[in-house]
C-alpha cells in the first residue's frame, strides 16, 4: 500500500467492480449451509461443537500447526463452513492422545456438591504463569446436552468479595471469548508459542469470568444440531442458567459489583444478559449484583452499519467515485433491512464487506494501519495435551471462530438492542467505546443529530480529542451535516484559547486550493503543532 492508502485503485474499472459485485458469493441460506455443515459433521467427525456421541468417548484430535489469520478467514474462498479455517493450510496429521475428560459441573450442583465442583474446577496454574483459575462446562439444555465452557480468573493481589468482577463475552457470533482472554484483557498471552504476562491484564483490579458463548462457539458443545442458537431470546436465557450454576460454584460473587463486557456482536449479548438479569432484579438482590455494561465497538442497530462505506472515505481509502460503485449494494442490504429479512441482510452485508475490502485494497476489516493481523495465536497452545487436560476440556475441538454457530443466528442478524440499552441506562453505568481503525464498526462522529436535540453537552462531550496524543492540548473535532440530502458533511477542529476568557476573540481559518485542507494552517501555519524531522512537536511559542 503506497503512503496515500491506496493501490491504483483507478485502475480498477466501474465493470471490473460492478462483475465483482456479481461474482461476490453470499451466504446461502440459514438452512442450506446448516445442513451441509451438519453432514460434513457426521461424516468427518470435524466440528466437535455437535457431538454424536457422549463426550468421554471421543480419542482422536486433530492439531493444526499454523495461526489463523482474519484475512483468511474473510476473503479466502478455501475456508470451511464447520470451523472457518483455510483447507489450504499445513496441519499436522491426526494423532491418539490422552486428553482427558470434559469437566461437566451441572451434575455435582444437582447432588448438592458445588465445593466438589470448585475443586474439581481448578486449573493446574503451573501452566499458566502461576495465575489461579478455574474451568468447566455448564449445562443448559438437557434435552440436547448444550454446556457452556467458561474460563474464571479470581482478581490479583485483592480481596475477591471487595473487588468488582467482570463477565466477558467475545462478538462474531461464534467467536472464543478466549481471544479476549489471550488476545485483549486477561493475564497471559501468546508469542512466538511462548506464554507471556499481560502487563494490561484487567485482572489487576477486577476478577475476570471469561465464557463461550453461544453454545458451539470455542469450546462449548452440542450434541445435536437443534441445540445451536438461533435467536437473542435463547442466548440470553443460556447465559443465565450458566451464571446461576456459576454462583453456586463461587457464591462469593453474589454480592460484588459485577459488570457485562463485550466486543462487536456481544452488543447483542451484553444487553440480552442484562435485561435477563434486570427483570428479576426483585428476586435477586441478593444473588446478582449488575452495575453496569461495558461494549467496545459493538453492533447494536443495524441501521447505523448500514453507513459502513462512509469509514472507508473518510479515512482516505476509498474515492468518492468508488463510494458509487458500491451504491447497488448498500442500497440492496439498506432494503434488506426496511423487509426485515435478517438472512438477506446478512448476504448483502457479507457482500459489501468484502467488495470494500477489496476495492480499498485492504486484508481484513480490523485496524487499516496494518495489513498482517494475527488473530488466534493463541490456539495451537490452547490444542496441546496438557493444556486440555488442565483446563478440563477432553477431546472437544477448538476453533476461534465457528461458522455453524455464526449460519445458525443469521435470522438474529437484524435484531436491535437500542431499545434495550435505551431502557438499562436508567439503572445502569454503560460505557461504550470504539477504536478508529476499526472499520467494520467505526462510523464517523456527525455531531448534527445531537444539535438538533438540542444536546450540545453531550455533543461536546463526544467531540473532545485525547489529549495524551497532542501534548495535553484539549481540542475538540467532528462532522457537522449541511445538506441531508446527500448527507454532504464538513470537518472540524476546534481549539480554545489557551488562556481562554469570555471576551477571548476566535478564529475561523479556512485554506485554499480551492479543494486545500485547513489542516494545512493547523499543522503548517497557524496551530500549536507542527511536523519535525517526522514527529509532532508543539508550538511553545504561539
């Protein structure tokens, strides 16, 4: 990629874009690629998130030696169904070994046993850098065997009844909460096949619960097909049970703090949970102590990911001619959406990610600052023998992500959970992030919706630049929209005086060109930074 951001991209011709439109293979349907993934079980004996036959049965494990990289996973036209890895990578054979058995704890709580169940729960921490943890599976349906594996992290150094804990749910749907325990907010992860210490593990002040979620997805299991989850109903009842059966195994926690965290589809989740939590709330007061959410780039609305294409422009990667080009098919997911058709939605949406991958000349759809993203390095450590046996998972099989999980709630796809959050913000903390160079969930900050609500506090809130990156300058930036029409929208930056005062006259610096940035006076002319031997350096003496 050249420093502009783009590769010829007008080399690329309007009939080469609009073939790749048409040759872009969507998702089936919910229920054909159900079915071919469930055949492709039965038969390969692959995707051990449905199983045939009790667990304890199972000998024969396949490792594969290679990291799983997002952009394989999103535009390789190799990858399976079952367990979205490529065909085309080299794995080691199939070999028997020991690996256990599958730790299931639901029976030692129907018995009476939940302290039998905590030993039975703890995690061999020589493994793991010495950090105590414990895991198991959590039955949720009998009638099909569902369990839930979790992963619980007791907080360092702290009391664990004084120290609030926190629930984390990975998006997807159907990927591993346990890439955010290797890859995001637990105590370890993994380099060069090396376990390392996280340095900005939240287990410093927080007890970290981490759970796989939907049953199928990273190490929980199924043994039949209608065990998967297709809707927000489901999932959010399969939480509770687990975190009921969870707190009989550590009721320490009943009465600690407890916040629901979560990335990208887990804005669904987070909220689902909570309201399952919320409208008990009278009956467990003493039980489940919720005090808030916490969602990092989430999906929440489908109508606000329907603005996907205009991250990729205003970052620089796509012209605005190219923005046309896509037109069709944000139109196409945009009607999908006003039919309510999840599934429909669902393909279009597929297809246009992928086409504005492509046009824009990028690998995958995460951080537009690096094109080699690993994700999941941590799965040929998690496959070892001693790990599973130390996390008590047997010969179940582990993929980061699982796509017959991810077909199986495509009819989810359209469900909103703005009405939910609109309601648990009367009685909970919610906070809510998102990082820039994600563009798949990164919509652009238009402050103009909010002026019209006359909301300026809220607006300027939002507005507010972090300092830590401009030598504790305070600064504000943003859109504002002046013609809706064809949603024209200006930038912004705004920065007061240093020695502000009522009566402090501003000004408004406007460039060239025609067609210049005013971020050339910022940086060149008039503002308090300026670009030095290639780093920002402050202008001490404006």
């Amino acid at each position: 990629m050249n420093v502009f951001g783009r590769v010829a991209e007008f080399e690329i011709k309007k009939d080469v874009i609009n073939n790749l439109i048409l040759d872009v293979n969507p998702v089936k349907t919910q229920e054909s690629i159900v079915n071919i993934t469930v055949e492709v079980n039965v038969v390969n004996n692959t995707d051990n998130a449905v199983h045939e036959s009790p667990i304890h049965e199972n000998t024969t494990v396949t490792e594969k030696t290679c990291d799983t990289r997002v952009e394989d996973n999103l535009l390789d036209a190799n990858h399976t169904n079952t367990n979205n890895t490529s065909s085309n990578q080299p794995c080691e054979p199939p070999a028997k070994v020991d690996n256990g058995t599958a730790l299931i704890l639901t029976p030692y709580l129907k018995e009476g046993k939940a302290r039998e169940a905590k030993r039975a729960a703890r995690v061999d921490s020589k493994l793991f850098l010495g950090f105590k943890s414990y895991s198991g599976f959590l039955t949720v349906n009998e009638t099909y065997n569902s369990n839930i594996f979790f992963w619980y992290f007791p907080v360092l150094n702290k009391s664990v009844n004084e120290s609030p804990w926190i629930i984390w749910l990975q998006g997807g749907p159907g990927a591993s909460s346990l890439t955010g325990l290797f890859d995001e907010i637990g105590p370890f992860t993994v380099v060069n096949s090396t376990l390392k210490r996280n340095p900005h593990t939240w287990l410093h002040n927080h007890s970290l619960l981490f759970i796989d979620n939907p049953v199928g997805t990273g190490y929980s299991f199924t043994e039949h097909v209608d065990g998967f989850t297709t809707d927000m109903a489901t999932y959010s009842s399969h939480l509770f049970i687990a975190l009921k059966q969870f707190l009989q195994i550590f009721p320490e926690l009943k009465t600690v703090p407890l916040y629901l965290a979560g990335e990208s589809y887990a804005g669904k989740y987070v909220p689902a949970m909570a309201m399952e939590i919320h409208k008990r709330k009278d009956k467990l007061v003493s039980e489940i102590n919720l005090q808030g959410l916490i969602i990092g780039n989430a999906y929440v609305d489908p109508e606000v990911i329907s603005h996907i294409a205009l991250p990729f422009h205003y970052f620089g990667l796509l012209e605005k001619e190219q923005l046309e080009m896509v037109k069709p098919l944000i139109d196409a997911f945009q009607d999908a959406i006003k039919k309510n058709n999840s599934i429909q939605a669902k393909n279009k949406w597929n297809s246009l990610v992928s086409v504005l991958l492509f046009i824009s000349s990028q690998k995958h759809g995460y951080n537009f600052l690096s094109d080699d993203l690993l994700v999941g390095r941590y799965v040929k450590f998690l496959k070892t023998t001693p790990v599973k046996r130390a996390i008590h998972v047997g010969d179940i099989n582990f993929e980061w992500v699982n796509m017959t999980v991810n077909v199986k709630l495509a009819p989810d796809f359209l469900s909103s959970t703005k009405p939910m959050f609109e309601r648990l913000l009367e009685h909970y903390r919610v906070l809510a992030y998102c990082l820039s160079p994600c563009l798949a969930r990164s919509p652009a900050l238009i402050l103009s919706p909010l002026v019209k609500k006359n909301l300026p506090e809220q607006a300027r809130n939002l507005s507010l630049v972090d300092p830590k990156l401009f030598y504790n300058r305070i600064s504000y930036s943003g859109f504002f929209t002046v013609d809706e029409k064809y949603n024209s929208n200006l930038f912004f930056w705004y920065f007061p005086a240093e020695n502000y005062r009522p009566d402090s006259p501003w000004i408004l610096w406007l460039q060239g060109g025609p067609g210049a940035s005013s971020l050339a006076g910022l940086f060149d002319e008039i503002g308090p930074f300026e670009f030095k031997d290639n780093e920002l350096k402050c202008e001490y003496y404006l």
